[in-house]
C-alpha cells in the first residue's frame, strides 16, 4: 500500500480522498467480533477434547501399562499443540483490538464528513474504487487489477464442534489470521487518507483571529480578501503539521515571512505563516502533528499569530471547514 505522500511530488495530487463508510466499518467490526467468538469456543473445545481423562476398567487398565510410553508421548504433542494454538490466539486478540479501534474512529470520522461534507474530500467504501462497475475497463484504474465475482465470505470455522481436532483448529486459525490481514490491508488504505486530510488544530490552544474571507486590511483599512485564518498565540508556540506529507516549501514568502506548505496528496496543500523559525527542510515527511515551525511576527503581520491556509487543487478554502471535522465534539 502507498502512502499517500510516498510517490513523486507531480502524483501526490492525482486522486480522490475517500473513506470508509459507516456500513463497512461496522460489517468489519462485527465479522472481527465473531471471528474472536470462533476462536475461543475452537479453543475451549480442542482443550476438551484432548486433555479429556480416559476413563478405564481395572482390567483395561491394567493390560493398557505397558503402553504407557507411547499414550505419555501423544500427550506431550496434545500439549504442544495446544500451546501453539493459544500462542495464535494470544497474537490474534491485539490485532483485532487494534482493527476495532480504528474502524470506530474511521467511522466517526466519515459521519462527520457526511454530515459537513468539505471540500476536495469524497466519502466512499474503499479508496480508488467505486462500485460495481460491470466492465473491467469503466474503473479507471490501471494500477492494480483486480476483479472477479462479487460473492460473500466464506466462514473460517463451519458447524459441529464436536468434530474439532489440531489440524482442523489451526486450520481454522490460518484462515482467521488470513482474514484479519485481508481487513487490515483495506483498513491501512482509509487510515492513511485519514491522516492526510488537513483537519488537525496547528497551534495548541491558540485563540481565533482573522477568519477566512473579506476584511478590512489592517495595514491599508481597505477592503481586501483574507485566503486563511489568523490563530493567535505567543511568539515561540510550536506550529504543528494538519496533516502527514512532504514539504514543499519552508522559506521567505513574500506576504508571508517565514513560511512552511506541505502536500498531502489528494490535491490538499496547507500554508503556516509569520513564522519566528522554521523547523523542516523541502523533502521532508512529516506526520500528522508534527512540529514544523514557531510562531512568529515575520512578514506582513500586526503582531505574533499563525497565518493558515488550505488550498485544494491551488485554491483557499476554508480552514475552519476542516478544523471543525477534527473538533473534540461538545456534550451537553
């Protein structure tokens, strides 16, 4: 899987962000909950059946002694391979724990985007596709090729426990293990757009200042248009990324002082100016909120704050759009 600024610059904004919707989440955390059902009944039931006592007459007992060499050692391989299945099990359980607690926060996510749709980002099932679409050529998609009959999954662990033995268990276990990467690699896919979208605070506890849009230019008290939002802070606030990408441009600006852009694929750009020093250099990755600059009054700027700006596909947009998808929602 690429990450969505892993390519060359020129094709970091070639493709649509989308997400994974609300149906397929919750269809892959319900398949991972049963999936770890199976697992502990197989288990239960393989202990059972094999660690079970004989039950014996005196007499079959007694002409059974002299075998007690050979029954000792399936013993022994009864408990190996127990042991190996509930080490696949143990490794089993913190992947789906992993996988639920990301498909709730893609899924949280994708009902605000639904809810305030933005622009430059598309809500969908799996990224890069989108449906069914009859003929192989309609998709669009040369990068991979993919297809087949849309059938539904077949169950790992299928009716009577009674028949469960080693061989059937892990096998059952391989089968589950094989699924769970199948959702992890699909899952990986949303996740690393998700950390692209441009939505996270870049300064901490920062307070609003001049929104996106017509004002009057605090220099010639004019009107004039803004193409981003002013956070107001103290010179030396740590200036935090909104999203993972390259950075294209750390730098004097005209306008802009010191200034930082980074690319996060999908056509979004973000711009932090007035910067007191830059931190990152043009080429580096960097992660969702990483420290990238300090707040400053460089440039054309009134006094110590964060000029910031998204754009999508070379245009400004409203920052607090996306500022508002990534908001710790208020209860009451």
């Amino acid at each position: 899987m690429k990450l969505p600024w892993s390519s060359a610059a020129d094709d970091l904004t070639k493709r649509d962000v989308r997400f994974v919707t609300h149906h397929a989440a919750r269809r892959a955390a319900i398949a991972s909950a049963c999936a770890s059902a199976v697992l502990a009944l197989a288990g239960g039931v393989a202990i059972g059946h094999f660690m079970r006592p004989p039950v014996m007459s005196g007499v079959a007992g007694a002409s059974l002694s002299g075998a007690s060499q050979p029954g000792a050692s399936q013993h022994h391989y009864v408990v190996g391979e127990i042991g190996r299945m509930d080490a696949s099990i143990a490794l089993l359980d913190p992947r789906i724990g992993r996988l639920s607690a990301e498909l709730a926060q893609l899924r949280q996510f994708d009902q605000r985007l639904r809810a305030r749709p933005v622009r430059g980002a598309t809500p969908s099932a799996v990224p890069g596709r989108s449906g069914d679409q009859g003929d192989a050529g309609e998709t669009g998609n040369d990068a991979d090729g993919e297809g087949g009959p849309a059938l539904a999954p077949r169950r790992c662990a299928e009716g009577s426990a009674a028949r469960a033995n080693a061989k059937r268990v892990n096998g059952e276990l391989d089968c589950m293990a094989a699924t769970l990467s199948a959702l992890e690699q699909a899952t990986a896919a949303h996740t690393a757009a998700w950390a692209a979208f441009p939505g996270r605070r870049p300064v901490d506890g920062g307070r609003d200042g001049s929104p996106f849009g017509n004002r009057i230019d605090p220099f010639t008290h004019r009107l004039s248009f803004h193409p981003g939002m002013d956070l107001v802070a103290p010179t030396g606030t740590p200036i935090l990324a909104a999203a993972g990408g390259r950075v294209i441009f750390a730098g004097p600006k005209a306008g802009y002082g010191n200034a930082v852009e980074i690319d996060h694929g999908n056509g979004f750009v973000t711009r932090y100016g007035h910067a007191s020093k830059i931190d990152v250099r043009v080429g580096q990755i960097v992660l969702p909120q990483a420290h990238i600059a300090a707040v400053g009054s460089t440039g054309r700027s009134t006094g110590p704050h964060l000029h910031f700006e998204v754009l999508v596909n070379g245009q400004p947009v409203d920052p607090a759009d996306y500022l508002a998808l990534f908001a710790a929602p208020i209860n009451g």
